[in-house]
C-alpha cells in the first residue's frame, strides 16, 4: 500500500515531468516546501518508483543548468521595472 508520501513523491514527479517546473514552482503549487520537493524527488522517489525518477532527474538537471539564466533574466527585468519607474 503506497503512503500519502509515496503518493506525493509521484505526483510530484508527474507534475514536474508534464510541465518542466522547478522545485520552486512546484512547491508553490502543492503547497510543500522547497525542501520536501527536493527530498522527495532526488531521494524518495528512487526507491518508490525508479523510472518516474530518472525522467525527473533528467529535468531537474536542466533546470540546474538554466538556472542562472532565469536570475539573470528576473534581475533585468527588475533592472528595467525601476528604470521606467524614474
């Protein structure tokens, strides 16, 4: 019988791999912490379902990756929102 933490762990997963969301994003979606997404997919989840977790860690590594070009991003527009503000 799965837990209800074994049953986050996938839907988690499942949220992540339909729309390519951070772990940010997705714990402000399902209302969890940043900390528990983590967990959950980068640990749980390997041993409560294998294949949903090498899909997630495929997208969590991109997600790695770009990060430094969504802060760079938000940092501009933040540049250019205090710009027009003047």
């Amino acid at each position: 019988m799965d837990s209800p933490q074994e049953k986050r762990c996938e839907i988690l997963a499942n949220y992540v791999i339909e729309t390519g969301a951070t772990v940010r994003k997705a714990s402000s979606e399902y209302g969890v912490s940043k900390s528990t997404v983590h967990k959950d997919l980068t640990y749980k989840l390997k041993f409560v379902n294998p294949t949903l977790y090498r899909k997630v860690k495929n997208i969590l590594e991109i997600n790695k990756a770009e990060r430094h070009l969504r802060g760079g991003e938000a940092t501009r527009k933040k540049y250019l929102n205090s710009k027009n503000k003047h």
